[in-house]
C-alpha cells in the first residue's frame, strides 16, 4: 500500500511539472504566384432575333409583250424551162422545142427518142423547116457521148438533108450509120442543123440538141 501511494505520488508531481502547452499559430495560407496561361471566361450572351419583316418586295415588273415583226418574203420561183421535146400524139413523131431552132429552124420533129443497132427501132427520122430564104442546103452533125456525159465524142458529119422544097427537109438516120469507132451501147445521140447558102457556106445553126435520144446495140 505504501509503494502505491508512493508511485501516484511520483505521478502527480510529473504531471504538475510538465509546462503548459501554448497556442498554435493559424496555418499561413497560400499565395497563388500568377501563371502564363490564360483564363478562359466564357459569358453567355443571349441575342434576340431580328424581327419579321411586313413589308413584302414588289414583284419584278413583267417587260411589255414585244409584237413579233412579220417578214414577208416573196419567192421567185424560178420560169421551168421548155422541155425540149414533147410527143406529139397526132402522128407519133416528137417535137423539138423551137427555141432550140435558134428562129433559124422550125416545126422540127423526131420519130423516135431511141434507136438500135441489131433491135428496133433501127432508124430515126428527122424533119424541119427554115423560114430563111437563103437556106438552100442543111448538114446533119451529130455526136455520141457515154450515159454519164464524161466523155462526148468530137462532132461528125452525117451529110446533107433531103430537100422536100418549101423550105422542108428530111433525114433518116439509122444505127449502121454511125461510125464505128464512137458507138457506145447504151449512149447518147446529140445532133444539130446546120444551114448552108447557095455557096456552101454557113448562114446559121440551131443549138446542140443533147441527152434526148438513146442509142444502144440491142433492144433497150
């Protein structure tokens, strides 16, 4: 009993020896040193929206209608040539067309616008008149020329037509009769007149009568 009070003794006189403690200072706080990267405020700005407008723009104004300009144009159709020959149906010959005659000869006709060397027709006979006085004789030329007309042959002459008196002459040519050297089966027969004085020379011609009349060996 003795040593425990001697010990709790010991412990109050440590107890009243130990200082009493002071107070603490309060924690410095921190200074935030500024930093080099920016700080980013972002603020909300609430814009209100743009009114509807009233009033509504004119429409574009429509251009007047432009009257279309009518042009009338007159065409000239050309005059149709005369055919230079028709078939005359009184007695089957056919008719040359007189302005081919040149006012030099008239009322001229052919029997045939074909004729053969080996078929028929084989011949085709030839009239016409001359008004000219001085017109004794007239010389039958003529020519063979291929069917697409690129080579005509140089001009020959047949000889002189049979005088019917009265200004008329007539002329029977058949196909023995032109040269052999120009035939062409299926070729053209071009003519012409030619009206002689009582000299023999030339008083005038008609024009070269072409692509009228056929001529081939055998029957067309």
């Amino acid at each position: 009993m003795k040593k425990l009070m001697i010990l709790l003794l010991a412990v109050i006189l440590a107890a009243c020896s130990t200082p009493v403690a002071t107070a603490t200072e309060p924690p410095v706080a921190a200074v935030v040193e500024p930093s080099a990267t920016p700080i980013v405020v972002v603020q909300t700005v609430v814009v209100e929206a743009s009114p509807v407008p009233t009033d509504v723009p004119a429409a574009t104004p429509i251009p007047p209608t432009v009257a279309p300009v009518v042009v009338t144009v007159l065409v000239e159709q050309p005059t149709q040539p005369a055919p230079a020959a028709t078939a005359d149906t009184s007695n089957g010959a056919i008719t040359l067309d007189n302005t081919l005659g040149r006012g030099v000869f008239t009322n001229m006709t052919m029997s045939s616008n074909a004729f053969t060397l080996r078929c028929s027709p084989r011949d085709i006979t030839f009239n016409i008149a001359t008004p000219n006085v001085d017109i004794k004789d007239v010389v039958f030329y003529y020519r063979v020329v291929d069917d697409k007309r690129l080579y005509p042959s140089e001009w020959k002459t047949f000889g002189k037509m049979v005088a019917n008196g009265s200004g008329n002459f007539t002329l029977t040519f058949t196909g023995e009769n032109i040269h052999p050297d120009l035939r062409i089966d299926g070729s053209w027969f071009d003519f012409q007149f030619v009206g002689l004085g009582k000299s023999g020379s030339v008083i005038d011609r008609s024009a070269q009568f072409e692509s009228l009349v056929k001529y081939t060996f055998d029957c067309p």
